[in-house]
C-alpha cells in the first residue's frame, strides 16, 4: 500500500487502531502501572523519582527521547506556565509546554494530579503506542499521523524545528533538505517561514493536503514512486475535509484502493 492510502486506512479508523494499541501487554501492563501510581506522585520530587511512571508521562507527551533530561523536566515542572518568562514558555517545544500544563505542579500544587489527568496522560500514551505500531510497518504512517495530531497546535515556526517528527514532515513534503538543519536555528526558521503558513493547519483540508502531499513525497524518496504520485495522492483528498472530531470521514475505500493500484502503475 502507498503511504497515503495505510495512512487513511489508519485515520478512518481510529478507535479500533487504539483499541488495538491499547491491549497490547507491553502498553496495557505500562498503562496499569501508571493509573495505580499516579496518585502518589504529588509532587515533582515524587514524579522524578519514579522513573516508570515519568518515562510513561515523557513518552505520552512525545518526550520519550527527552526521557534522560531529568534536569532539564525539573527546572519545567518547578517554574510552571504562569510566567511568560518560564522556562516551558520559552523553550519553543509545543510537547515540553504541554507536558508542562499537564502537570501543572507550580500552579495546582498537589490538585495537579487528579482523575483526569491520568485519562489525558494514558489516552495520549496509547495515541503514541498505536502511532509506533504504524510506524513498524510504514515509518511514513506514524509520521503522518503525528503530524496529524500536533501540526493543528502549532503556534510558531520554531515549533516545527523543536519536534523531529514535525521537521522531518515538513522538510519531505517541501523536498527541503535534512541538512539545513545543520544551520543556525534563525536561519532555518526563516527558510520554513517562506514555505509554510503553520496557521493553515488548523483549517482541514489544508492539513489533508499537505499530509497527502508529505505522503507522496515520502514514498518518492524511499518507495521509488514518481512525482505523478504527488498529484494522485491529492486527488484522494481533494475537495473534502477529511479530518473531523473522530478522524477522517466520508472517504470511499474504494476510492483509495483503486488510487492505490493506479500509484503502482506508475
């Protein structure tokens, strides 16, 4: 299947995906230890302390490879989001800020962990557990949906180049070259600015485009396809808004199987 058609297979449903996800052992026995622990953890001391239970929060946050940065979540949990000068506020990563509302120590003190911040932290793990699944069998997939979830809260270009998984979206759908990122981080930031309208995100069909567009071109660099393949995968979201509440609706199956034959024509 080309990247764009396992991507809707995915987005179309979703609650199954995460069902599935979700009982897996690994993810199911992490997911119960987080909910008989989280309770305990009152305070930044208690969360750091357990590594278990910090690492499932990193990880639901898409932190899991800031994990080892023990120093750096501290001096984020201790300063809180009040401030606009707090560190959350300032490091320019959309996940360190949100992992930062969530547990929101400095602000609600030990009403930071309640019931549903444990819903909130397991139900993001599992959306991360069932986007690594994906992305066994298709990096491009896991990427796509990422993108998906995150690209809609983008507030700033530097967004983008804070988060791997944005950037590496984003420069493959814009055939920018990953070694930019070897420049300085205002440099980059102007280029990306000159390319891409974040804001344009969080209309739908723009986001479906560009996911369409990103797919297309993941499959040029890694599967052999064609640039036609750019055009055909954006006819299959062309013209609808396929991202509701819930995920993509009223796509025809059909539709995208018979784009999907076509895209191996070429």
């Amino acid at each position: 299947m080309t990247t764009i058609g396992s991507y809707l297979s995915v987005a179309n449903d979703l609650a199954r995906w995460r069902a599935i996800a979700a009982k897996a052992p690994d993810v199911s026995a992490e997911t119960a230890y987080f909910r008989a622990k989280i309770s305990q953890a009152t305070s930044v001391d208690a969360l750091l302390k357990d590594r278990r239970l910090f690492n499932y929060a990193m990880k639901a946050f898409g932190l899991g490879d800031k994990s080892y940065a023990l120093g750096l979540m501290r001096k984020v949990l201790e300063q809180g989001v009040d401030n606009p000068n707090a560190l959350a506020n300032t490091l320019r990563n959309p996940n360190i800020l949100a992992f930062a509302r969530a547990f929101d120590y400095a602000g609600k003190g030990v009403a930071a962990v309640s019931a549903s911040l444990a819903e909130t932290v397991t139900g993001k793990f599992v959306e991360q557990a069932m986007q690594a699944a994906q992305g066994r069998q298709n990096p491009g997939v896991e990427l796509a949906l990422y993108f998906r979830e995150h690209a809609p809260q983008l507030t700033s270009i530097y967004g983008v180049l804070a988060d791997k998984k944005l950037l590496e979206v984003v420069q493959t759908a814009l055939d920018i070259s990953p070694k930019t990122s070897a420049q300085p981080v205002d440099t980059q930031a102007r280029l990306l600015k000159a390319k891409l309208d974040i804001d344009g995100f969080k209309d739908e069909k723009k986001l479906s485009s560009f996911i369409a567009r990103f797919s297309a071109m993941y499959d040029m660099q890694n599967n052999g396809a064609t640039p036609a393949a750019v055009t055909n995968a954006n006819a299959i979201l062309y013209g609808a808004s396929l991202i509701g509440s819930d995920g993509p609706v009223g796509v025809d199956l059909s539709l995208i199987l018979r784009r999907q034959a076509a895209l191996r024509g070429f």
